[in-house]
C-alpha cells in the first residue's frame, strides 16, 4: 500500500546518521548551535531520482532550508556534500 509519493526509509542506522551529521557540520562549515535533520526517502514518483538524502539546516534566526541529494546517506561523500550545498546559494 502505498502512503503518498514520498517514504522515510526504515531501518536507518542512528549511530551512522549521528557520524553523517558530524561531517555535514564539518564539510559546511556548520557551527554546534546549528540543528541538522538528515532523513533518507524514497520517491514513488518516476520524475524523482528513487532514493533522496535530505538535510534540513536550522539555523539560529534564519530560516530553515532544505538541503537535497539524490543519493543514499549512505554514498555521501566530503565531495557530494560540498557540492550540494554549494548548489543551495549563500544563506
């Protein structure tokens, strides 16, 4: 059954994502008062790219933005990260 177009992946690993939000903090140059939400869905939709990392940035006084690569957590490198917010613009 299917529950809309878009679907949290289960079975994500808290300790990886815990290590995935360390290096996004690191690659971005995020400080400790930044708030990360990294989440893997799954696009039901032939238009989307299948499997999507999101990272949502929360930044004291700014508004949040949403930070997507169509890639698992789980292939995400330094490069990939860098890239991706890169493509975002300055905040």
């Amino acid at each position: 059954m299917l529950r809309g177009l878009f679907g949290k992946r289960t079975g994500t690993d808290p300790a990886a994502t815990a290590a995935l939000k360390d290096r996004v903090r690191r690659v971005a140059g995020l400080g400790e008062d930044v708030a990360l939400a990294i989440n893997e869905i799954v696009c039901a939709d032939p238009a989307c790219p299948g499997t999507e990392t999101v990272i949502l940035v929360m930044e004291p006084g700014k508004r949040t933005r949403a930070v997507k690569v169509a890639e698992p957590m789980a292939t995400l490198t330094d490069e990939v990260i860098l890239a991706a917010f890169a493509a975002e613009g300055p905040v």
